[in-house]
C-alpha cells in the first residue's frame, strides 16, 4: 500500500512511492552523479524529496566527492582520533583548529584539503610527534602528557600489536600475587568484561567503567580469592584504575570494539563510551558471571562523582600511597556489596 505524504503540488496529502533515481548534485562546484532518494505523488507525479531524503541524498554526494578527492571519511577520523585517545574539543585545540572542527568533521561535513592532509599526517605517529611539540601549550598539562605517552606507545608499534604483545604481555608475565587477584592478566576477559558492562549500563564514561572493573575485581576476590581479569589497580585522584587502561582502551577502539562520543558540560567536556560488539561472556565461569552481573545491576546508575566517592571512602584506597598499587588483600574490608542495595530496595 502506498504511503500517504503531503505534495507540495497538490497542497494536499497524496499516496506516493518512494523511488531512486539519478541526479547530479554539485559540491564544492564539482559535478556529482547519485542514485538519489525521491518522492514520487501518485495523484499529479510531482517529484519532490522529504528532508531525510535530502540529508541521505547529500551523504551519497559528500561520500563520492570525498571518493574523488581522497578525502577522509568520517569513520577514517574518528579512527585516527581513537588512536591518540583524545576528545573531539581536546583534538582540535592541539592541531589548532576550532573547538567544534572536529565534531563537525566527524559528523559529516566536509573537510578542506589543508585539514584533510594534516589528518593523513596523523596516521604516522612520527608527525603527531611534531605537531605536539609545535603546538604542545594548547592542551593542559596533563592531557599534553598523556597525549605525549601515547605517541611514544604508538613509535613502538601499531596499537593493537602494542596492546596485545607489549602491554598484555607484560602484565600477564607478572606472576599471581596479592597486586593482581592471584590471576594472571588476561586481555580477553579484561575487553569482554569491559564490553560486558557498556553492553549492560549504556555509553558510560571512563572514570566509571574504571570503577566498575575494580568493583568487580575486588568483590569477587572477597568471596573467592582471585580475581575475575588479573588487572593490577592503582591509586589515582578519581579513584582506582587498571594499569595501563589507556592502552588497553586505545586497543580496544583500534579493532573497533568501541567508539566515543563528546559530551559538552557547563564548563567543561567528556567522553562517553560505546561497546560497538557484544561481549563473549563465554569466557567467565558461571559464578564469575553471577558476580559481574550482581556488581553490574548495583553500580549502574550512579554517577562518575558518585562512583569515585564510594571508592575514595574504601581503606583500600585510603591506606594506598598515590600512583602506587592497591592490594587486593583489602577486599575483604570493602563497605559495599551488591546483596546490600537490594536488601535496601526492597524494604524502601
């Protein structure tokens, strides 16, 4: 049956069909053929398209211009911004671009050749080098230095090798001690646990799924001893965190288990995380999935700040040095447990 729209010939609304059908559409006064969307009014045959047409319509000519000017596409961008592990704002301060350049990029505008060609230097970490000493005051201090890490992890290796020999091997050489859950590190089960939990609470921010994995970590090894990953943790201002979990994530986004999107504060921004694939819970015995599942359900809902204060009253936290490793021996004194939100829930 046709559906029904208003024709703007008729002034009326009319049954009409949806068709595709070849026009030229000019970008950057460049002739570009497209099978175009259109709307066909079964009444009087005007020809007319609907906005969402328009907007696919578009997308189909900036994608074949970008084709014949070899231009990056957005995906290619948010990969490559993926790789130095920054935000849309923060990556655009360092190559001196507007704070918004990046997110309209990667939102499907178009992008000069000036732009486009540094973007294509980026994907050689060698030149990423160069532009952050050129431009190294327009980051804050500590985004400047982990930007800094990052790039010297990249000179090694690709990401991905580096995640996966470099980094998993090094921490997986460490043998099972109190640092570590009595495991050793497990790269597999620390990335499915991650997507596990995106997978579970929705886009989530850094700060928290930090939090999660160390709740879960820790309050398995209360009740058996060792942990679900072999993640090391350590003390930092926001709270406990996985050694070297910005490799690992950079990692992940490199073979695109996960993706960002920036969210704009008052007077600042963030990065929120996406799982781009399921989680293979195969891998976690049935009682490692009781677990994850019960600490999931009763962490989620709580905030980063929220989350990071919980975490800042644990003694596990509080008797660390900072940047120092926490010990799982303190699990045993954690002051929450999953058993105890709903105990709660359900007499409220």
């Amino acid at each position: 049956m046709d559906e029904k729209r208003f024709c703007p010939n008729c002034d009326k609304t009319q049954p009409v069909k949806c068709e595709q059908r070849e026009e030229t559409l000019t970008v950057r006064d460049t002739p570009i053929k497209v099978a175009s969307l259109v709307t066909v009014c079964s009444a009087c045959s005007e020809v007319f398209a609907t906005e969402a047409q328009e907007d696919e319509n578009v997308r189909k000519a900036y994608d074949e211009y970008r084709r014949l000017k070899g231009l990056l596409s957005p995906s290619d961008l948010k990969e490559i911004r993926g790789m130095y592990g920054l935000s849309q704002t923060a990556f655009s301060r360092w190559l001196s671009w507007g704070d918004i350049t990046i997110h309209r990029y990667e939102a499907g505008s178009l992008q000069d050749a000036a732009h486009n060609e540094t973007l294509m230097l980026l994907k050689d970490p060698r030149n990423a080098e160069k532009i952050l000493e050129k431009h190294r005051n327009n980051l804050d201090q500590a985004t400047a230095d982990r930007l800094e890490r990052t790039i010297a992890a990249l000179l090694n290796a690709g990401v991905a090798k580096l995640v996966e020999s470099d980094i998993a091997t090094s921490l997986g050489m460490a043998a099972p001690s109190e640092l570590n859950g009595y495991r050793r590190f497990d790269i597999d089960r620390f990335e499915n646990l991650v997507l596990h939990i995106l997978n579970t609470v929705g886009p989530t921010f850094k700060t928290a799924i930090n939090k999660y994995l160390w709740y879960i970590d820790f309050g398995y090894f209360r009740e058996q001893t060792c942990s679900i990953t072999g993640s090391q943790y350590l003390r930092f201002a926001h709270g406990p965190i996985p050694k070297s979990y910005d490799y690992l994530f950079a990692g992940m986004f490199e073979k695109g288990m996960m993706e960002t999107e920036e969210v704009m504060f008052k007077d600042h921004s963030g990065e929120r995380y996406s799982a781009t694939v399921p989680a293979n819970t195969d891998l976690f015995q049935g009682n490692e999935l009781k677990a994850i599942n019960a600490w999931t359900s009763y962490l989620k809902g709580r905030s980063s700040r929220r989350l990071s204060g919980m975490a800042h009253e644990e003694k596990a936290y509080m008797l660390t040095k900072d940047r120092e490793p926490i010990s799982y021996r303190f699990a045993a004194e954690l002051k929450v447990r999953p058993a105890a939100r709903k105990k709660s829930a359900a007499a409220a």
